[in-house]
C-alpha cells in the first residue's frame, strides 16, 4: 500500500512536471508561469490591501519581462527547425543563470520567453532586461560550424501600475511590440 502510493506521488508529480513544463526548455509553459506568477500577485494585493497583515511579507512587487527573438523564422527557414530549437535553448539557458532561483521563467510560446522578477521594481527588471539582451547577443551559438547572430527584443512591466496577471502581460506586451516597431534588439 505504501509503495502504491509513493508510486501514485510519482506519477502526479511526472504528470505536473509534463502540464506546467515546456518539454524543449525545461523552463514553465505558459499555464505554468501563469498559475506560479498569480501566487505573488496575490499575496502582493493582499499586503498591498492591508500591510500590517504581514509585517514580515517583503515581496512588494513583481515585474515581467517578455522577450521574443528577432527573426526567429529566419533561424527555422534557412538553417532548419533542429537550428532554431537550439536558439531557444540557448536564450533559455542565459535567461535561467541571469535570475535568481525565486524568479519564474517561461517559453510562452514559440519563440516568445517571458521572465517574472519577484521584487522587482520596473525600473530593476528593465535593467536585467537589457542585461540579458546583451548576453544574448554576445552569445557564441553555433550551428553546423556557422555562428549564428541571435538578438531579442523585449517589453517591461512592473504590477504597482496595474491589478491583474492579464493587465500586466498586457502592458509588458505592448512594451515588446514597440521595441520590435523601433527596429528590434531594443
């Protein structure tokens, strides 16, 4: 019975990993980061709401970051998808060792990563952004003996503007779509 059950654990366990996680990244998938962000935001509106509640609670705010890879099709079209798999690990492995354990990281979906900074003002996550943006693009990725030039473009948000998950997404988004607009690796 008990070894029925520690079998049972297991499986739940392989099974959270298979619905949380992006299988080519190993960081969270989009319903992942989602539920894991959701937790922070609403202890912070709950501090925020009434902060003597926690005296002790220092999280106060938590900022995204949203990066998506500049002429990502490119990568896929003339060097094949096996190429633009590794550019995606590659990006993902640099966004993991420039954020601290408690941070959440995400491929949200194709070439779209998103990072959520505990802590962090927007001010702070802006800075981490462009931090990371240029590790990438300094980033020695080759592919079949070709260097492959890789850069992101990406959008920062901070939650002290807004209310929800969906807003915050929203206006990091919006960040993003200007830095592509502005002629990328912005």
């Amino acid at each position: 019975m008990k070894e029925e059950l520690k079998k049972l654990r297991d499986e739940i366990k392989r099974l959270r990993e298979l619905a949380y996680k992006d299988e080519l990244t190993a960081l969270y998938n989009r319903r992942g980061f989602s539920e894991e962000a959701k937790k922070f935001l609403k202890e912070i509106v709950v501090f925020k709401k009434d902060p003597e509640r926690r005296e002790s609670f220092i999280i106060k705010n938590f900022s995204i970051i949203v990066f998506d890879v500049d002429h990502f099709k490119k990568f896929n079209d003339t060097y094949g998808h096996q190429a633009g798999d590794e550019v995606l690990k590659k990006i993902s492995s640099i966004m993991q060792d420039s954020v601290r354990d408690i941070d959440l990281a995400a491929r949200w979906g194709g070439e779209e990563m998103v990072l959520g900074l505990v802590g962090a003002s927007e001010n702070d996550a802006f800075n981490i952004a462009d931090s990371i943006r240029k590790r990438i693009m300094h980033a020695d990725l080759v592919w079949k003996r070709k260097k492959l030039h890789v850069t992101v473009s990406g959008g920062v948000a901070g939650f002290d503007k807004v209310d929800t998950f969906d807003d915050l997404f929203r206006l990091a988004d919006k960040a993003l779509y200007k830095a592509k607009k502005d002629g990328r690796n912005i």
